[in-house]
C-alpha cells in the first residue's frame, strides 16, 4: 500500500476544503457587511472605503524598486537546482508596518497594516543575476537571472477597501484641558514668587494667604480659558487594526468590495475541485 501517497492525497483534500471554506467565509463576510463612514462609525468589526494618504511618520519607500508609497511587501527568490529537480525557493520576505491614513471625505482613520490580508493591484515581478536588485524593474533577462524579485505597494490616493476593528479615542473635555493649563500656568508663576506676591499680595504681608491663592487660581484658570479658546479644539483619532477574533479577518485591498468577494468565490471553487480531487485520490489508493 502507498502509504505517502495516501497521506499527501489526504492532506491535500483537508488543506484545499478547509482553504476553500475559509475564502468562502470571506466572501460572505463581505457581501454581508454594511460600508460605514468614518465620521459615524461605531466601534468594533467594520468596512470602510476611501483614499489612502500618508499620515504623520518619515516617508516610506518600497523595499526593492525603491519606490515613495504607504506600505509594501516583496519577496526575493533564487533558482535552485539538483539534478532533474528545479525550483524557485524564497530567501527573503519583509512587509511594512508603517502606519498611514485613509479618507472616506467624512474624516481620517489610521491604518494599522499589521497582520492584514494586503491585496493590490501594484505588483511587479522581474528578475535579476544579484540577490537584491539594481536598475530597472522591467528588466526580464532570460538567461543569467538567478534571482526573482516580487514587490507589491499601496500608494497615496490609491482607492482602498478595508474591514477590520475600528476604534475612536476622543480627546479630553474642555474642562480636562483647561484644569491642566491652569495647573502648568499655576507651576510657571510660583517658579518666580516674588513677582507672584508683588501682583496677589492685598494686604501687604509679604506672603500669599488662602484667600489671596483663591484669587491666584482663579486668574490662572481665566488665563487658561483664555488659551484654550484660541486653540483648535482637538478631534477624536479614529483607527483599524486586526481584529481579536479568528472569525473577523483583516483585509486591506485596492479593489471595490464586489470584485474581493467575486475573486474570494472564485478562489473557493478551485479549491473544492482540489479537495474533490485530492479526495477521490485518496479514496482510489485506498481501494488499491
């Protein structure tokens, strides 16, 4: 009995069904759930859809073509062979964490890219004779190519879908603000008490009675009102990251939403043929 065989044949129904199950399950995902706008969307698992720009960190350059974008992933792989045996095996992967933004025209959202299903319609793929490239991407060479570069980027103004674990937090209130730039005002006067006895002392003692510190406080604090009413209040800092829950995934993708689940459906059906494949494969050896 063939037992290897039995036991790949085996795996791969199992690996293909449960692949074709889960890209099933994201296609419902997001067929089922409602686009939400970032200005009013409540908090846990949403779809968002809007402009990505980039937000406050250094600029991000891809890691291969050196190319300005918002995030990237590449992967690096060299051509091996052993006897009749030949293949491309990868020696080096890296994807961006940067943070960046994304604008629905209601407000801005910060991205967290980590741990996120990336799909993007910006994929290069060339190959070159040194384990990191140098010049142009669109070089194919047929011969003396030992290595493949893969590289895929998101851009600013690029059109994205993304669902996962949307979170708001709002800034302190007018009155937190206002007790905390009264208290450093408060700390800056008594740095220098003299001049803060010459302006509250009332009675002339040379000391700040209580009655005399009530009146220091309360013009810190009309000072205090004063600078927070010719500052721009602060607005809340919405953000999605990874979901905590297996049955939530993150996906972050430059197509419309339709397009993802169609090419999610398309992805379940090749794996059930599989599945059905490997399955009547495992079924014939057995009976062999």
């Amino acid at each position: 009995m063939d037992y290897l065989g039995i036991a790949i044949s085996g795996g791969i129904a199992l690996g293909c069904a449960y692949g074709s199950l889960t890209s099933l399950r994201s296609a419902r995902i997001i067929e089922d759930t409602p686009t939400s706008k970032i200005r009013s969307a409540h908090q846990g698992y949403v779809e968002l859809i809007g402009y990505a720009k980039a937000g406050s960190e250094q600029p991000l350059f891809s890691g291969l073509s050196n190319t300005p974008c918002l995030w990237y992933r590449y992967n690096i792989e060299r051509y091996e062979s052993s006897g009749k045996n030949s293949s491309w095996r990868s020696i080096e992967r890296k994807t961006s964490e940067q943070t960046f933004v994304l604008n629905d025209g209601t407000g801005d959202c910060f991205v967290y890219p980590a741990r996120a299903e990336v799909s993007t319609l910006r994929k290069k793929v060339w190959k070159g004779s040194e384990r990191h490239p140098r010049g142009s991407t669109n070089s194919h060479r047929l011969f003396g190519s030992r290595y493949r570069y893969t590289e895929e980027i998101l851009c600013a103004d690029d059109l994205l879908y993304i669902i996962g674990q949307f979170q708001t937090r709002h800034p302190p209130s007018a009155s937190e603000l206002q007790s905390k730039a009264m208290t450093d005002i408060l700390n800056d006067w008594k740095q220098d008490y003299d001049q803060l006895v010459t302006r509250f002392d009332r009675n002339g003692d040379g000391e700040i009675d209580l009655k005399e510190w009530d009146l220091v406080r309360a013009e810190a604090l009309r000072k205090a009102q004063r600078q927070y009413h010719k500052q721009t209040p602060p607005s809340a800092i919405h953000t999605i990251s990874y979901s905590p829950s297996r049955r939530q995934p993150y996906m972050i993708a430059s197509s419309e939403p339709n397009s993802l689940s169609k090419r999610f459906r398309w992805q379940a059906f090749f794996m059930l043929l599989a599945s059905l494949g490997g399955t009547a494969a495992f079924v014939w050896l057995l009976a062999q």
